[in-house]
C-alpha cells in the first residue's frame, strides 16, 4: 500500500494471489473503492508454482510465522 500522498483516483495498493495449478491473479486499487479497479490474470508452469510453494514452507518456514504481529500502540507519548 502506498502511505504517501495520492489522488483518490490513483493505484495505491494491490494484491497478489498465486494458486499452486499456476495461475497468479494481481488486483489493482484506488483509494476510492474497496473493489478492485483493474485484474490481471497470469499463467505459469505449475511446477514453477510448485517449487515456488515449497520453496516457502522448507526455506522461508512460512508455516512457524506468527498469526498475528500487531503491537499495542499506547497515546503516542509511550510505548
């Protein structure tokens, strides 16, 4: 997401989806609309989405990540 300055109609964010059969879905928004205001589709080799996958559960050990990483935020004098 995009935290500096914008105009409502501009792309401040998106998203990124990649699902093992190989496909990658990118999602575009403005800050008008919760919405998507563009989708793009992609097609890959599955076994590049594969590796990909495993890739992250045997080198990035997504599956020890946390479920949350939110941190209380007190008055803004103290933390």
């Amino acid at each position: 997401m995009s935290s500096g300055e914008f105009n409502i109609d501009d792309v401040i964010g998106q998203s990124l989806t990649v699902y093992r059969k190989g496909r990658i879905k990118q999602c575009l928004f403005n800050g008008w609309s919760i919405k998507s205001i563009e989708t793009f589709q992609y097609k890959i080799d599955k076994s590049t989405t594969e590796g990909f996958f495993v890739s992250l559960v045997k080198n990035i050990r997504v599956n020890e990540w946390k479920s949350d990483y939110g941190v209380l935020v007190c008055d803004g004098y103290t933390w």
